[in-house]
C-alpha cells in the first residue's frame, strides 16, 4: 500500500527519515517545477534551481507545517515566496512596470505564430493573471487554496482568473476562427 | 449552461500540463539537504532519563536502602484525610497546569 504524504511527514519529523522526504520530493516535484516554469516564463535552469531552493527550505522549516493546508498547497506558497524574493532582487516584480505587462498581455502584440500555443498564451499573461490561473486551472487549486499560497485576498484570486481565463479565451477563439 | 469556449479552455489547459520528468532532480535535492543530525529533543529525553535512574539509585543506596521511602509512606499514613485530598489536588492542579502551557505555546504553520 502506497504512504500517503501525512505517513511521510511523519517519518521525516519523527525519524528524520531522508528517504521519506526524498520521495515527498519526487511526488511534488513536477507540479512545483511547473507552476515555477510558469512564473519565470519557460527558463527551465532558472524555474529548476528555485525548485531545489523550494525544497531545501521545506526541509529545514518541515518542524513548521502543522497539516493546517494541504502539503501542496505549503510548498506552492514556499515556492511562490522564493520567486517573489528572487524577482525582487532582480526587480522583476510585477508592478514596478504594469504598462509593460500590461502591453505583454495584448492579443495584438503577441507574435501571430505563437496564437497557437495556449503555453506561449498563457506565459503572456501579467504575472498575476498567470500565477493564479496556473494555480487554479492547471494544478487545480480551489480559490481558497491559491489565496492562501499568494496571500492575497480570496476576492482578487476571482479577479485575475476570471481576467486571465478572458484573455485565453479571446485567443483561443482568434486561433479557433 | 457552460461556454464550449469555457470548456474548450479547461480542457487544453489541463491536457497542455506537461509531467516533468524527475531526471535526477530530486537525487540533486537530496545531496543539498542538510546533513541529518541527532535531534536535540531526543538527546534530551534520554539525558533526563539516565540522571532520574542514576539519581534514585543514588538516594536508595544513601538512605539505607530505601529508608526514606518507608518513612514518607509512614508519614503519608499518618494525615488526616482532608490533608491527603489537599495533596492530591495539589499534584494534579500542578499537573493541569503544566498540560494547558504546553498546549498553549504549541505553535501554528508559519510562512517561510
């Protein structure tokens, strides 16, 4: 019978069982690269290294989750703090150029050949808009969820994913039609 | 009734969620993860643990081999009811407290 996360958190905290967190690691890492992949668009050495940074700090911090959210659900949030402290110091934030982003987000300046591609569409996206449809429409987060990993208000999660999902869907049909 | 376009989106975004290969990711982790070490709170409990047996033998062997035991049950005996209720409630009101402070400081998932 296969352990679930719970049983190898256990063995991690109880028995400081390496091997348990090691395939705690193989069972998540896929998911955390992906949305990581998603946050620094597609630069896969860079979305990787964080991903490592991402689970060595889950290590020594495993004393700290006490099971209130999901194991997912805590490492996606230390996965999003690493990037956040990552694009700050390289001051990549968004915000600091929203009429960039927000030029990056229009249909019409998207190179017509990527139209075809919903990752490339979705990748040009503002970096809220695609955090949270990423969350919550490919790694299927609840809205509840993916507030609590952005710490952002449950209404501004709605907001972004319905904007984001809007803007892929006016792509999809251009490319539909 | 649902947008086909809604559905379509749905349907593209969770077929166009590639599995990534672990590749020797999750060996590269491991190597970086802090050299485990002896938890401190299991030196301790066993640290606690030799002193309490040492230390009874200790006061057994002083005491004339357990004198001193003889003679707190003699005085024990010798309360008055009310007095042994008072010393009981004592123990567990102590006991009591001891429990709710280590429930209270227990803390709660923090953000790292």
């Amino acid at each position: 019978m296969e352990l679930t996360d719970g049983d190898l958190l256990a063995r991690v905290l109880v028995d400081g069982d390496q091997h348990a967190f090691g395939e705690l690691v193989r069972r998540h890492q896929s998911p955390v690269r992906g949305l990581l992949r998603q946050l620094v668009r597609a630069d896969v050495e860079l979305a990787d290294d964080l991903a490592q940074e991402t689970f060595i700090r889950a290590y020594k911090h495993i004393r700290s989750f006490r099971g209130e959210a999901k194991f997912s659900t805590w490492l996606y949030r230390i996965a999003y703090n690493v990037f956040r402290e990552h694009a700050r110091k390289r001051k990549e934030l968004v915000g600091i150029d929203e009429e960039q982003l927000q030029a990056e987000a229009d249909p019409q300046t998207v190179d017509p050949g990527l139209r075809h591609d919903l990752m490339n569409a979705l990748a040009n996206l503002p970096l809220h808009e695609r955090t949270a449809v990423t969350l919550c429409c490919q790694n299927g987060l609840s809205h509840d969820e993916a507030a609590h990993v952005l710490d952002i208000p449950l209404g501004t999660v709605k907001t972004n994913v319905l904007r984001g999902r809007e803007k892929l869907k006016k792509m999809l049909a251009a490319w539909a039609t | 009734m649902n947008d086909p376009l809604d559905e379509l989106l749905d349907a593209r975004l969770r077929d166009e969620t590639p599995y990534i290969d672990d590749a020797g990711f999750t060996a590269h982790v491991m190597k970086q993860l802090p050299r485990r070490r002896v938890s401190w709170s299991g030196q301790r409990s066993f640290i606690i643990l030799a002193a309490t047996i040492l230390s009874v033998l200790v006061a057994y062997f002083a005491s004339g081999e357990g004198m001193f035991v003889h003679d707190a049950f003699t005085r024990m005996s010798g309360l008055r009811p009310l007095q042994l209720l008072l010393v009981i409630f004592a123990c567990g009101t102590a006991m009591t407290i001891a429990g709710l402070w280590a429930a209270l400081t227990r803390r709660h998932d923090t953000i790292v």
